[in-house]
C-alpha cells in the first residue's frame, strides 16, 4: 500500500532516460528521511519533465512520508485536473487517501477503479487492504477471494484471508487458507504458525501441530510469537517440561513479552513448580495485561497450592 511501491512501478512504466541517475538519487534521500534535500531532487526532476510522473510521485510521498496528506493529495488534485488521468496517478491518490484516514474515499475509488478494471489485481489488494483498515473483515475476505481467482499463484490474498477468517472466528476456513499457502511456500512462517496454533487449539493433529511449529521457529527464530506458539503445541501435547526449557530463556531475553510469562506459568504450573508460577504471574501482572490476559492469570494463580 505504500506509494514508495508505486514509484518502482512508475520507474518501470518509463523509458529509461539520462534523468534516471537523478531519480535513484533523490529516491536514495527519500529513504534516508532527508526531507528538504528529497523535496528539492525532485521538485526538479518533475519540473523538467512533467509528463514524467515519477518525479510528481516522489514528490507527493515526501510529504506523505511526514504526514502531510492534504498537500499531497492536493499536488495530485492539481495534476490529474489538467486532463485524463492515467490509472498510476489515480491509484496514487486512493493509497495517499487510505494513509490518511480517508477511508471511505479510497474504497470509493478502488471500487471504481476495479469497475472499469476489473482483472486488475493490484486494485483488488489496495480495496482489500483498504477494507482491513477501515475494520471491514468480511468485505475485505471478499476481496482478497477475488484476488486469489486472479492471480492464484500469490500468497498475499491467500494468506491475509487466511488471518481475517481466524480474527472473525472462522477458524476452520482459516486453516484452509493457510493449508493453501503451505501448499504453495511449505516453509512459510506465517502459516505454519498459525495452522500450528489452530490444530493445538483443536487438538485435532498435535503430531503435525508440532511439526509446523517446529517450522516456523526455524524460519523466524527471533520472533516471540512463534515460541509461544511451539510452547502451546507442548503444553497441548503433555509435554510441559519441553516447554518450560523453551520458555525460560526467552523470558529472559524478552522479559516484556507478556505471552512468554503466561505460558511458563501455565508450564511450571503443569510441572508443580508453584514458586516459578507464582513469580510469572506478579511479573506478567506489571506487563498491563488485556481483560483476557487478566482473567488467565486469574486462573493459573487460583491452581496454585
């Protein structure tokens, strides 16, 4: 969604010229934040050769960049008055409109877009997208549906369907979903994470649970999130004491990791060590737990002895 993206498109969409050096320089100060200096490159590169959009669009995302949306918007109000717009500078606008909030004018234009386009798969990723931001789960699973039938080799629709289908509880749909992209990137970590936590949840496959969790760790080894979820399968398959060795040098590493402190308390509650239990808990406590994350530590702490 980031129209840094749609600048590497508009750099395809030309022909290369002697500008180009220019270009990857002012698009190098963009990166390193160097606001007047990127504003300033290119400010000249569009005011040399305007019909050259790529100097219009790095210009706009420096101000994007800094959360100035309305003057952004307004250099491509500007441009796309002079005449009929091509679809780059439109799909420009809809991305800008979308960081900035304006939600229901990105989908509106999107959706029109799509209407004259409608095999455009990148106009379905940014309604998609859109959708997810305003809240909107079920019409953005929608679309990333119809993303999916377009384009049936990419696991972005794939995979973010996936996610919104387990947030709106559609679990079995979910596992489907990541099924799929493990069909196409058995290695990916995302969805071996997440079908790992739903068959643990379930119960229904602890044997491939452990395995696909036991994948994602190796490919996001620093990532917390995927321990906790190798240590559930544990904790799932009576194996509390494989989890508590997992677990406790990560609470150590990662000491305001609220989810590490729960589950080692439910390991060392398993293994009868209350002391240990006792003590993840009064640290999870100062961690500002969620409702739900209070009432587990309630639980766990109401089993102790």
């Amino acid at each position: 969604m980031r129209l840094l993206l749609l600048l590497a498109l508009a750099l395809s969409a030309f022909p290369q010229t002697p500008r180009d050096d220019a270009y990857t320089a002012a698009y190098n100060l963009l990166q390193q934040k160097k606001w007047v200096e990127a504003e300033a490159a290119f400010q000249k590169i569009y005011s040399q050769d305007p019909p050259d959009l790529r100097g219009l669009m790095g210009l706009t995302e420096v101000y994007a960049a800094q959360n100035q949306f309305p003057r952004a918007l307004q250099i491509l109000d500007a441009e796309m008055e002079k005449g009929k717009p091509p679809l780059l500078l439109k799909v420009a606008w809809g991305n800008i409109a979308a960081r900035a909030g304006r939600l229901d004018d990105a989908i509106g234009l999107f959706q029109q877009l799509i209407e004259a386009h409608p095999d455009n798969f990148d106009l379905h990723m940014r309604l998609a997208e859109s959708c997810r931001l305003k809240q909107d789960l079920p019409r953005a699973i929608e679309v990333w549906e119809k993303a999916t039938r377009l384009n049936p080799e990419s696991v972005t629709p794939i995979i973010s369907r996936a996610i919104a289908l387990d947030q709106v509880g559609r679990k079995p749909e979910a596992l489907a979903g990541y099924n799929d992209v493990l069909l196409l990137q058995p290695d990916n970590p995302v969805a071996a994470n997440n079908a790992a936590g739903l068959l643990a949840k379930t119960g229904t496959d602890l044997d491939r649970a452990l395995r696909l969790a036991n994948t994602a760790v190796s490919r996001s080894p620093a990532d917390p999130n995927v321990a906790d979820t190798l240590a559930f399968v544990y904790l799932k398959r009576n194996e509390p004491q494989s989890a508590a060795n997992l677990l406790r040098p990560l609470t150590r590493s990662h000491p305001k990791f609220l989810p590490l402190r729960l589950r080692l308390a439910q390991a060392a509650l398993a293994l009868g060590a209350n002391a240990e239990a006792a003590s993840e808990l009064a640290a999870a406590r100062l961690l500002s737990p969620s409702a739900e994350q209070l009432a587990e530590i309630q639980r766990i702490h109401s089993q102790l002895r």
